[in-house]
C-alpha cells in the first residue's frame, strides 16, 4: 500500500485531518514536520507551491493543507495569511481590527493540495464555512474568533465531533476522501 504523508507540525490539525479522512482510503497515512517555504500570492498558489515542495522532498504522495480566514470589511485579509496575524495580534487583535464594522462577516477557507510525487500534477480541494468574527471564546481547535452561521459556538468552543461534522477542514478533506476512493478504484 502506497504512503500519503500529511505535512504539518500542528498535531491538532493532523488528528482532525486523520479524524475526517479516515482509514478507508487506498494510502497508509503517515506525517512529517517540513519546514516549507511560505510562498506569497492567492491561496490556490500557495497550497500548491508547498504540495509541489513538499512532494519533492518526500519524494511520493501527500497531502498540504492551508487555512484562510478572509474578512469582508478588510476585503479579504488576513487570507492566507492568518496564521501571522494570529501569532502577533491573536484571536482578540482580529477581533479588535473588526469590533467597530458593521459588516463582520467572514469566509473560513481550508485548502489541501495533493499529489502523487513530484513529477504528477496537484490537485486542490477547497471548503468553506461563512460566519462573522467575534469576541474569541473558547479554548479547543479552530478560530475562537469565527461564529459560523447559523451556530451559538465558535469554532474553539465545539468538540471534535461537532467540529468536524460542519467545519471548513471537513468540508474540504470530505471531498478529498472521495477523491482517494475514486482512485483506489
């Protein structure tokens, strides 16, 4: 059996991806902690520039996730680039940054890239899940700034369970355990 090996240094983000992917997939999931370049330019870009990087470093499939966190009033930002905001400013910096907007809405988008090596093409799955941003709460994984719509709890306030049944991440890596279905045949 082929490996898939997963690149990221947050083991909170590996447990959730495993969590959704599950072990019904055509792959041995293993992961490694890389250290890739942090490209600049639209999230397609970047989840692909780090998948090909990493590709030719593990020398055979794996799976870049990158999340965005796009706020309407600040057209956008931080984007791709959210996981800076959050260790300079933090979850109550995003949140002060938008306090005095009336419009406080907010697109969380996870983006994984995959491939088979370093020589095949990328593939890129997306989700999103709309909220606003608000006063963090919560102390689990996810943004505890980001009330998705239609919910009391922020992202950090839910559980594994709830968490992944609605999430951005499991809306994107669903999509991509189909894909790997499909191609295990």
């Amino acid at each position: 059996m082929k490996r898939l090996t997963i690149i990221t240094g947050n083991l909170a983000k590996l447990k959730e991806i495993v969590d959704i992917i599950g072990d019904n997939v055509p792959f041995e999931i293993i992961h490694q902690n890389i250290d890739l370049p942090e490209y600049q330019g639209d999230i397609d870009f970047i989840v692909s520039e780090k998948c090909k990087a990493a590709a030719k470093i593990v020398d055979g499939p794996v799976l870049v996730e990158d999340t965005s966190l796009c706020i309407d009033c600040l057209n956008g930002l931080p984007g791709p680039y959210v996981k800076w905001f959050l260790e300079t400013i933090g979850s109550i910096g995003l949140y002060r940054m938008v306090k005095d907007w009336k419009d406080k809405s907010a697109t969380a988008i996870c983006s994984v890239a995959f491939c088979e090596g370093p020589q095949c093409d990328v593939q890129v799955f997306k989700g999103t899940l709309r909220g606003k941003i608000i006063e963090p709460r919560g102390n689990g994984f996810g943004f505890p700034c980001f009330l998705p719509d239609g919910f009391e709890k922020t992202l950090a306030e839910m559980d594994d369970q709830e968490r992944n049944q609605i999430s951005h991440r499991f809306k994107c890596l669903n999509e991509f355990r189909l894909f790997l279905l499909q191609l295990g045949g």
